[in-house]
C-alpha cells in the first residue's frame, strides 16, 4: 500500500508526494529505544538498531537495518535542527493522517507538537505523534522516512528569521 504526503509552511515551502511505501510497522517502545540507546555516531545507531532487531541478521536484514537507522537518525536530526530557530517558542509541527474509506466516514486523527525543546526534542516529538499514527495503522517506517524527508527540507528551507511552524498532511 502507498500513502501520500503534503506539507507547507512559512516562506512558501511546499512538499507533496504520492505513491510512499508504507513498509514494516513499527512500535514506539522499541523506536524510542533506538533514540535512548544510540550514541552520537553512525556506528552507535546502528549498533543500537541491531540490538533491538536481531542478534543474527542476514545481509538484507543488515540493509533494512541501515535504511532504518537512517529515517530514524534523519527525523531527530531534522526536529533538533528545527528546535534551534530563534522563534522555536512559536513554532510547530501539526500532523494531519486521514484513512479514506468508500463506505464508511473517513478516519482523521491529528497531532501537534509545539515547540518546549527539553533534553530530545526528535524523541519528544515522536512520542507525541506515535498515537496518532498508531491510531489510524500508519505506524510504518515508510511513514517515519517521509516525516523525515518532509522536515529535513523545511528545516534546509527556513531561514532564522521565520517561524519553524509546518503543516504535514498524510493521506492514504
């Protein structure tokens, strides 16, 4: 199954892609322990991943290993980046899912995470959107390198001056 994505913000930023690969499910105690166990290196991630995955994996589960780290590694960077504009005290991320059903109404659910940095705020960021995608079955590494590749840009895009506040749209 794909879903599709679509953000905006300040200073004109506007994302949307269709057709994302959903991919394996995920669970929020393990992710959180992924970002808890990982060391500030490539190699600390991944080990913290391999830790929570398998002792024994083959070559392909070590690639997905990798590509997991790396939405992982990429959304906390992109929340922590984010969390260092000068306007951080006004700023937000709002996540909007909707599941479409032809029968039945659809399914919403929403998240915001207003800017309070403490000590992580890609883990408090997380964990705050976590229900949400749990919610409507969209708890999907898929949904996790999209979220990624959404705030990476807009972080890249923001300039110090604007607010880092974003709206992200996720439509299966």
């Amino acid at each position: 199954m794909s879903f599709k994505i679509f953000a905006s913000g300040p200073s004109d930023f506007h994302y949307n892609a269709d057709k994302n690969i959903e991919g394996d499910d995920f669970e929020l105690t393990k992710l959180l322990g992924i970002l808890n166990q990982a060391k500030p290196t490539v190699t600390g991630v991944a080990t913290a991943i391999a830790d929570v995955k398998s002792p024994s994996m083959g070559v392909t589960d070590f690639a997905e290993l990798l590509a997991y780290r790396e939405f992982v590694h990429n959304l906390k960077n992109a929340v922590d980046l984010l969390a260092m504009n000068s306007n951080v005290s006004q700023g937000w991320i709002f996540l909007s899912v909707t599941i479409k059903n032809l029968i039945f109404s659809d399914t919403i659910k929403t998240a915001k995470y207003s800017f309070s940095p403490g000590t992580n705020p890609g883990k408090e960021f997380v964990s705050k959107i976590y229900r949400t995608l749990e919610d409507t079955g969209m708890n999907h590494w898929g949904v996790i390198r999209a979220l990624s590749t959404v705030l990476s840009k807009f972080a890249n895009e923001l300039s110090d001056s604007k607010t880092p506040a974003i709206n992200i749209s996720i439509t299966k």
